[in-house]
C-alpha cells in the first residue's frame, strides 16, 4: 500500500501553482488521506484562477493514480486566498458591521437549475429529515430533484433514504443512488456507518465539492443541499463556491435554538444568498392517547423570528412519532403516507418554495422589433 511519503514523491513530478515549483514544496497542498488505498489530496488555490489550476489538478490525480497499491485517487482544489505581497487594508476585524463578504464565485453546475442549502445554526434541530423530505415533496410536485448530504462528519442521507450501496463509478465520475424518485449522493455511501471522518476543513471542503461536481446529476431541477450545522468554514465556503438560489433555516422554537438560526441568516446574509425562509420544525406535540397538546420546546418562535428578519415563515412541523419512525426506517414520511397530515405540511412547504425559486428564474419574454 502506498504511504503518504510515496504520494509527495509521486507529486513532486507534478509542478505547483505557479507552474515552475514541485507541488509538495509550494505550500499548496492542505490535506492529504490515505484509505484502504483511496488517496484523497486537497490543494488550495486563489478561487479566481479554478479554471487555470484544472490541468495541475488533473496532473497530480493521475500521477497519484499509477502508485502501486492505490486503488483511487481523487485530488480536489479547495477555494483559497493568494496571500498579498503587502498589507492592502485594515484587518476584517474593523470594518464595519454591516459590510459585506466577498461575493460568491457562483461556478453554476451543469444541468441543475436550482441549488437550495437546508441549514440549522445548530445541530438536533431536525434539519436532516426536513431535508429529505423536502427533496421528496418536491419530486412528488413534479420536479425532478436530488438531495447531496453536506455532512461529512456526520452523514445521515444512507439511513434516512434507506439506501445501501456504493455509487457505481467510471474512474472520475459517480452515478447519484436514486430513491423514492430523488437522486442522492453523500460520503455516507462511500464509508462504513460507524467510520469517524477525522478530516480538516480543506479536505473536508474537496470532499463536498466532489460530490457536488463529479457526480452525474443529469438534469434537475432542484439540488437540496444538507448542510452541516452550525456557521463555521464548511458552510461558509460552501455558501461562496456554489451558485445558490436560496437557502431554507430549520430551527425549533425554543431560544436557544432561536440564536443559532439567527447566526445562519447573518451568515447567508453576508455571502448574498437569499432566505427563502423558516420551518419551525418540532412545533408542537399532540398526545396519540389523549389528544391533548403540549409545546415542548415552546411554540411560535420561528414565525416571529422570520416576521424580525423580514422573511417567509414557511410552516410548522410537529413533533411527531411517525416522522421519526419512518426517518429511522428508510421511508421519508412524505413517502410513506403521501395523503397523511404530516406530508401535507412538508408538501405544503415544498410548494412555497418551489414557487419562490420559479417566479426567481422567471424572465420577460424577449419583444421582436422589426424596423
């Protein structure tokens, strides 16, 4: 099996990016896995120059590649800034609270239409699921969707889809699994379920835009992204190297999960993707014996965050033991009972957005002037 030392003697071959310099020796490399003789090789490059750098990348996979014992190889360019000959302006620390990110490279992807990201400032909110059956909902309103599970840490697609399997692949690129009529893809296929990804944010990152972009989605109409919890550098990035229509924000009502989804509306802020709006999931509980209702973790809270932020409060989903059993055996609800009252609401949502993202790519039909 080949070691980390063989794969930067192999690259040493491969010049860096400034074309004269032995890869391993021009910094540019920030993640390098061995697997049961997978090499996963993460190189970061200024953004601006991602169509430049393809035959570097291409170079270094396949010298990686014809090293006895690897049996895969993918390298990946992960979005980083080229460092300024000399300090250019007064740190990000000082500007002003309401500047704004740099904008996002938006490198569309061919053949989908609508990239929308699923985010939780906070991980146990739901968002998972919410997902799911989202991608679901939308395919059951006739668009042909896919969902890619974001989560590399701790991936969730393979069981809430119950979908077993590795995707089949040519070398290069990955076919999507398909269940319940939506295209899935997420690192859960690709390793054991109770395998810890230990990866730093590069790799993680050339993890992510690998299964955006070298997968055959074929053409979709919408592409539900999981993402993971939180706001740290995984969304962050995510949220600038992809062409997002829209981002949706689960949160439960409770104020402490209130904060973080506030965090996420900031964040998408900032990079200039719109929210599309708040599902206010785990809403309330009806007792299956007594009827009575019972706001477990308060009830309200996300409408009247989306009403602070002026933006669309898209529904409220109760804590129910159906939508768990269903997540927990592989049928997405929305699947399993397409008429319950459970679907309606998911489907209820996925309508809305749905709406949102087609009167967004809406254009005026061009006027023919003859003179």
């Amino acid at each position: 099996m080949a070691s980390e030392q063989d794969v930067l003697t192999a690259l040493e071959a491969v010049p860096g990016p400034d074309g004269t310099t032995p890869l391993p020796q021009s910094g540019a490399i920030s993640g390098l896995s061995i697997r049961d003789g997978k090499v996963y090789v993460s190189i970061a490059i200024d953004p601006a120059r991602a169509g430049a750098m393809e035959p570097m990348r291409s170079a270094a996979e396949m010298a990686v590649k014809k090293l006895s014992g690897v049996a895969s190889a993918l390298v990946s360019l992960t979005a980083d800034r080229a460092p300024q000959a000399a300090p250019q302006a007064p740190p990000a620390a000082h500007a002003p609270p309401s500047a704004k990110a740099p904008a996002p490279r938006n490198i569309a992807i061919p053949g989908i239409a609508n990239i929308i990201a699923v985010a939780s400032g906070k991980g146990g909110v739901g968002k998972s699921t919410t997902a799911v059956n989202l991608a679901v909902a939308l395919s059951a309103l006739g668009w042909r969707s896919g969902i890619l599970d974001a989560d590399i840490y701790g991936p969730s697609l393979p069981r809430l889809l119950g979908l077993k399997g590795k995707p089949q692949s040519d070398g290069r690129i990955m076919r999507p699994l398909e269940a319940y009529g939506v295209k899935a893809m997420s690192i859960g296929f690709l390793v054991a379920e109770e395998d810890a990804m230990i990866w730093r944010g590069p790799m993680v990152m050339g993890a992510i835009q690998q299964l955006l972009r070298e997968v055959a989605w074929g053409e979709l109409d919408c592409l539900v992204v999981d993402m993971p919890p939180g706001t740290g550098d995984a969304q962050l990035t995510l949220a600038q190297n992809v062409p997002l229509a829209g981002a949706v924000i689960v949160s439960t009502p409770q104020d402490l999960a209130l904060i973080d989804a506030r965090r996420g509306i900031a964040m998408f802020n900032k990079v200039d993707v719109p929210v599309l709006g708040i599902v206010e999931n785990m809403s309330y509980f009806v007792c299956p014996h007594c009827g009575g209702r019972s706001d477990i973790f308060a009830h309200g809270g996300a409408r009247r965050e989306a009403e602070r932020y002026g933006v669309a409060f898209l529904g409220e989903v109760p804590l129910h033991m159906d939508i768990r059993e269903h997540s927990d055996s592989g049928r997405p609800v929305v699947a399993a009972e397409p008429d319950g009252a459970h679907a309606k609401v998911y489907l209820d949502i996925a309508a809305q957005i749905k709406a949102k993202l087609e009167k967004g790519r809406a254009r005026a039909a061009p006027k023919i002037v003859i003179e």
